[in-house]
C-alpha cells in the first residue's frame, strides 16, 4: 500500500500545471494616468486643426486675448509703483519707471482691443521683422562657424528668413493669416506632443508592471 501511494503522488506531481507566466495586466489607475493626456492631447489637435481652418477668426481672437493680457499687465505695473512709492530708499527710483511703463501697457492694450485691426497689422509687421532678424542670424553665423551639422540650421535661418521677406511683401494682407495659422500651427503641435509624451508613459508603465 505504501507504494502504491508513492507512485500516486508521483503521478500526480507530475501532472501538476505549471505556473502561469503572463505578466498581469497594469492597475486600473494606471490608465488614467496616460489616458486623460491622451485624451486632452487629441482634444487639442482637434482644436488646432478648427484653428487652422478659421485663421482669420484666431487672429481676430489672439489680438483681443493680447490686448487685454497689455491692459492687466499694465495696471498690475501700477498698482506696484503706487505700493513702490510708499517705501524709501531704492523703491522711490522705481517708481517712475514702473508709473510710465504701467501707463504706456495699459495705453496700448486699451488701443489694441479698440482697433484689433491696426494692432493686428503691427503684430505681423513685428512678427516679419523677428523672422527675418533671426533667419539672418542664424544663416551668417551657421555659415561663418561651420560648426557640427551647421547646415540645418543654415536652412533653417534661409526658411525663416524667407517666411520673413514674404510676409512683409504681403502686408498688411497677410496679417489676415498670418497671426492665426501660427496659434493653430502651435495649438496643433501642442496636442501631439501630449498624445506623443502619453504613450511614452503608456510604454513605461507596461514595462514596469511586466
């Protein structure tokens, strides 16, 4: 009997499953932490590309949103020199720079929200002239330097310096696309770098759980 009971655990240990190796699935917690900026990501390409399909309506919307950003900041430049001028020493010095800077914001905010228009058509002449200052010093020094792999950023400075010369040509009719394209180019961008960075997180998550 007693080996006869031997060969019966034998039998049965020999049968017995194996382990399952499947790595268990990831917390539900988990998901939320790269869904929800998956999720907002996509909501923000989606927007950007709304934005790109009604470029003058963004301009139209980014200079009242500048306008008022000048007038805040203009009275928050204020509302400091007035708390400046109370206190001695370095602070009465202050004083009338932060008065006259503050009054200036607040004077050119007020004017932009009351002619969207001409503060439109300053923000593209401003923005031609960034563009083509900076392409200009990207392409002499990239050539000048020769540095690792200059040439990208010698086509780079010829692009923005190009983008530049185009948009001055244009003026001010492209101040009508201009403004807008580039937050939708910007809003767009934005959102794929989130659905971009969620699925990273989402790859870091399955590795660590694995």
């Amino acid at each position: 009997m007693p080996e006869a009971t031997t060969a019966e655990s034998t039998m049965d240990t020999r049968f017995e499953r194996a382990p399952e190796t499947r790595p268990e699935r990831p917390p539900r917690g988990a998901s939320a932490l790269w869904g929800a900026p998956f999720l907002l990501g996509m909501l923000t390409a989606a927007a950007g590309f709304v934005l790109l399909g009604a470029t003058f309506f963004t301009s139209i919307v980014t200079i009242y949103f500048v306008g008022m950003m000048l007038v805040i900041g203009g009275i928050a430049e204020i509302v400091a020199a007035v708390r400046m001028r109370t206190q001695s020493g370095e602070g009465k010095g202050l004083f009338w720079s932060f008065m006259l800077g503050g009054v200036l914001t607040t004077v050119v905010g007020i004017l932009t929200v009351m002619f969207p228009g001409a503060g439109l058509a300053s923000l593209t002449l401003l923005l031609a002239g960034y563009f083509f200052a900076n392409g200009l010093f990207h392409a002499i020094t990239a050539v000048m330097d020769r540095y690792a792999q200059w040439g990208w950023d010698a086509a780079y400075g010829l692009i923005s310096l190009f983008l530049g010369v185009s948009i001055m040509s244009q003026w001010p009719a492209s101040s009508v696309w201009l403004v807008g394209t580039l937050v939708g180019i910007a809003v767009l961008f934005r959102g794929i770098a989130m659905m971009s960075g969620s699925l990273a997180l989402r790859r870091g998550i399955r590795r660590v759980t694995a």
